[in-house]
C-alpha cells in the first residue's frame, strides 16, 4: 500500500471477509495519510443471500453485507457491483474519488460477475485538479496577505497535507518570495529542503529542533500550510499555537481569525500569496541570534557499547539523496526527526495512524514503487518489527536492498 505515495496511486485484491478484514487496518491507515489505495474484493454471488447459503470464510450466516458496511468507515467511497451494467460507472466512479478524494476506495465485485464483460469503456483520464472559488481564493490570499505583511515577525510552517494535496512547489515559492524563517512539523519533515537558508528545523512543541518553538511561538503571525494539530503532532497539546495568530491553510480551506474560506485549493492559495507577500526577514534574523550548532560527536571508541545516539549519528554521516529513510512509530520517530537530511534524500513516517509494525510493510512497498529506486534505510523496534517480520521474505525475493 505504501506504492500509493510514490506512485500515487495503488491497488490491493482481496478475498471476501478473511482477506478484506485482515486488509482493514492497512486500509484504515491509507484513510488516515491521505493515501490514494483501491481495494478490489471478491464478493458472495448475487444469488447466495436470496437461496440462503452459508459460505465458508464468513460469519457463518446468511448477511453478505457486512464487509462493505465496515469497509464504509475507513474508505472514500465503499461500492459493491451488483449488476453487470452497473460495473463501468461504478469502477470509474471509485477511481474518481480515489484519485481525486486523496482516500482509500473499496470496490467488492461478486464471484457469479466477476469473469463477465461489459462493453469496452471510453478512455478516461483522471487528471483534473481540485478548482478553487476564484473570489473565494482571492479575498482569502489577500486578507492572508495583509495579516502576514503587517506582522513584525511572520513565520510559515510546513504540513504534511502539502504533499498529497500537491502543494510543496507553491510553499517552496511562497518560502523564497516571503524570506520568513520556515519550521516543518514533525510528519512533514523531509517535504521541504533542510539545506534551504530560511529552514529552522522542526517545530514540535517543546521538543522542537533547539531554538526552533522559540521563533514560532514568539512569531505575530504563523502561517501553518497543511497541518494536522493531533496530540502526537502538538506533544501532547503542549504547543503554544494560539487561534488569534493564526492562518491555517487546509487541504480545500483558509480559516483566518475570525473568517474561514471554503473551496480554496491549498497549492492555488499558497502560489496565489506568494505573489503578494512583502519579504521580510526578522524572524529568520531573530533565529540565527538564537541558533545553536550542536557539538560534534567524539571520535569512535570501538570497544564501547553502541548508543542509540551513536548509532543515529553515523547514520546521518552516510545519507545521500540516494536514500530514503522510513521510521516506525515510537522511539524511532523521535531519533529519525533529529536527522539532518540532504538535498533529495526522502523521509516517511506514519504519525497520524502510528501502527507498529508499518515500517517494514512500507519498506517493501517503496523500494518497489520508487521511480527513483532510492535505497532505503529503516528504523524499527524490536517489537514493532515482530508484528511484520514476514515481509523479508517478499524483500528478498524481488532482490531489493534496503537496510533495516
């Protein structure tokens, strides 16, 4: 499933019922990153409810609707494909939502149709973007605008809805036509270059990159492009963001204080204010006065123990923007956001849905999706790594080289 972002798009066939069930929490997790996934199930013939059969790898009764039902709570769209006429359309209709919705979609095709043709489909591209409400997006770029230019010291931070929703080229214009200090939440982390000269690191409450929640924090105005506010992403609720100072430019939205503006396009209204901001440096100023360099490690004593610490260390000295580094919910993400990565070199981390063992089903689905065929590097606990231990086998058999 993990295919899905470097792809875009994925899909995954199933079983009925002992397949699709065991599939759910993948799925659950795609609905909660903003991941693009198309599960195709088989399903019960049409016939089976009505001359009451019970199937084997169900319930054991005779109620055929249940997986849909469960699949409708962690999917976009969950369809099933009753009659044949009906199959074009609605195929065509889950790969919309799918594409476009940024979510998971369950199609569950019966058993007694499933070998059966309909007439050839017209080819379709599912290419359009998101339209923004031009007056909407307007007003709402300039009021942004006027919040942000009359601030003495304005700070934009990153989201991880810039990426699915397609708008880290817009943020990285607005960040060079701004010259605001630019602070990344902890699940965005590696969307926007860490060598750029206005990035201060990662803003996390009070575990934030050193001198990093001081600069947001104390900012008049902080522009937030794509963020989730969760307790994982806050530090518990623990970060002094406050409603009044705020923009936060969602997915298709702008809530600024006291107005909120629908059917605005995230990439339309960073690109859109990114040619009306007045540039203005102080927070990035007020940062570097603060900045600290961390102290070197010291030499390698080779008989002492290996500290995680260490460990991390030698493992940023050998990133590359041939990389991509993946880290597992827990310790790992905490040590993994420290890292200082190059130009290129990728980060992925599941911090809204946080299931423990993803890591490695993630490492397989990258180092096979990737266009770029990026070696991957992979953090996970021990424990974490029990959970999905079996996809080394998958690993090792499409000859793929990651280190985990």
């Amino acid at each position: 499933l993990f295919a899905a972002l470097v792809l875009g798009v994925a899909a995954q066939v199933v079983t009925f019922s002992v397949g699709g069930l065991s599939a759910l929490n993948a799925i659950a997790g795609a609905y909660a990153e903003d991941l693009s996934v198309i599960i195709i199930s088989g399903g019960p013939n049409t016939n089976s409810e009505m001359e009451n059969r019970i199937l084997h790898h169900t319930y054991g009764e005779v109620r055929y609707g249940y997986q849909r039902d469960i699949f409708s709570h962690a999917t976009g769209l969950s369809v099933v494909v009753r009659h044949l006429e009906d199959a074009p359309y609605l195929i065509d209709k889950a790969i919309e939502e799918c594409v476009f919705g940024k979510k998971p979609v369950y199609l569950e095709i019966p058993c007694n149709i499933a070998g059966l043709a309909v007439p050839p489909p017209e080819r379709k591209y599912f290419t359009k973007e998101p339209a923004s409400h031009p007056e909407a997006l307007e007003e709402a770029a300039a009021r942004a605008a006027e919040l942000l230019s009359s601030a003495a010291k304005p700070v934009l931070v990153a989201g991880a809805k810039l990426r699915p929703f397609g708008g880290r080229e817009a943020f990285r214009k607005l960040m060079d036509a701004s010259r605001y200090a630019v602070a990344s939440m902890p699940e965005a982390k590696g969307i926007i270059p860490e060598s750029h000269p206005n990035y201060i690191g990662t803003y996390w409450g009070p575990v934030s990159s050193p001198g990093t929640a001081e600069i947001v924090e104390s900012a008049n105005v902080y522009l937030f492009a794509g963020p989730v506010f969760t307790d994982y992403t806050t530090c518990g609720f623990s970060s002094l963001i406050k409603p009044e100072k705020l923009i936060h430019a969602g997915p298709d939205f702008v809530k600024l204080p006291g107005v909120t503006y629908s059917d605005v396009a995230l990439p339309d209204f960073l690109e859109t204010l990114a040619g009306m901001v007045k540039p203005n440096d102080a927070s990035l100023a007020a940062y570097n006065r603060i900045r600290v360099e961390l102290a070197p490690e010291p030499p390698v004593v080779r008989d002492a123990p290996i500290t995680t610490r260490r460990l991390f260390s030698r493992v940023g000295e050998i990133l590359t923007p041939g990389n991509t580094v993946i880290a597992e919910t827990g310790d790992s993400w905490f040590n993994a956001i420290k890292l200082r990565l190059p130009d290129g070199c990728g980060f992925e981390i599941q911090m809204q849905y946080g299931s423990i063992g993803w890591s490695v089903g993630a490492t397989l689905g990258y180092a096979l999706g990737s266009r770029e065929k990026k070696r991957v590097i992979t953090f996970v606990g021990d424990g974490s790594f029990q959970l999905t231990a079996q996809e080394l086998s998958t690993i090792i058999r499409y000859g793929l080289d990651p280190i985990i």
